[in-house]
C-alpha cells in the first residue's frame, strides 16, 4: 500500500462479503494508531424501535480497532483477533450515518488496545467504547 487513498481504497475493497459489507461500514481515514469509519444508521443498523443498535455500534467499534491493528502489525506474519470489547452507549441516533474514530492507547508487542468515540452527524457522542486486540504469530505449518 504505497500512499492513504490506496490503503483506503485496498480496505474498503476487502469489505466485500463481510459483515461490514453488510452493515455498510466505509473507512475514510487513516493514520498510524487512528482510523476513522462511517456506517449508515438503517434497516441494517436498526433495532426494533427503528434507532441504532447496540450490536451494530459495538461491530463498528471491534472493526476499526481490528483494521486499525491490521495495518500496524506486518500482516504476513501476524493475524490480529479481537480479544475484549466494553462499550457504553450514551445517546441514540434514528437515520444519517455515524462516525467512528479510533485511536491506540497500547501497541504492545502481543496486544493493542483501542479507545473509540462513535459520533453522529452532528457530532453528538452515541457510544464509546474500548477494544483489546491480540497480536497472535501465525502458523505457517500446513
């Protein structure tokens, strides 16, 4: 990945047949230790009561912190798993998109630990949350 548009172009590309693709999320940007990511708040979002759920909110958090260590870790010789997610959820959204930033606050040699605000348009804090990626050797015995 030689330059931000192409990294960006590459993960979103790979959203193909994913739950991301399902829930509509797109990266918009990308910095070493942030990511930044949209997802569409509708029927796909959506829990009974027509307002954002909870699940989709902390799918979008684990995302972003998981690509985001995807693109610290040399991919050929590490996988990242998601170990622990916690989240608060602290305002609700109908229809538009929301936002999710993520930043590093550990790059640890075997975990990395994420703290992410999802914002509505507005700017108005839904959720916050924090992930714990594992940093895990591949095994390349087959």
């Amino acid at each position: 990945m030689t330059n931000k548009q192409t990294t960006l172009n590459t993960l979103n590309s790979m959203n193909k047949d994913t739950l991301m693709e399902q829930l509509g999320i797109e990266y918009l940007d990308i910095e070493d230790g942030y990511i930044k990511a949209k997802m569409p708040v509708d029927k796909r979002t959506w829990q009974p009561f027509k307002i954002l759920h909870g699940g989709a909110s902390i799918a979008l958090a684990e995302t972003v912190a998981s690509v985001g260590s995807a693109t610290l870790v040399d991919m050929e010789k590490f996988d990242v798993w998601g170990s622990s997610v916690s989240a608060n959820h602290l305002g609700s959204v109908a229809r538009g998109c929301v936002y999710a930033e993520a930043r590093i606050i550990h790059k640890g040699r075997i975990s990395h630990v994420w703290d992410i605000e999802i914002k509505d348009q507005g700017g108005y804090r839904i959720s916050v949350a924090r992930v714990t990626i594992i940093v895990v050797p591949k095994n390349n015995k087959k």
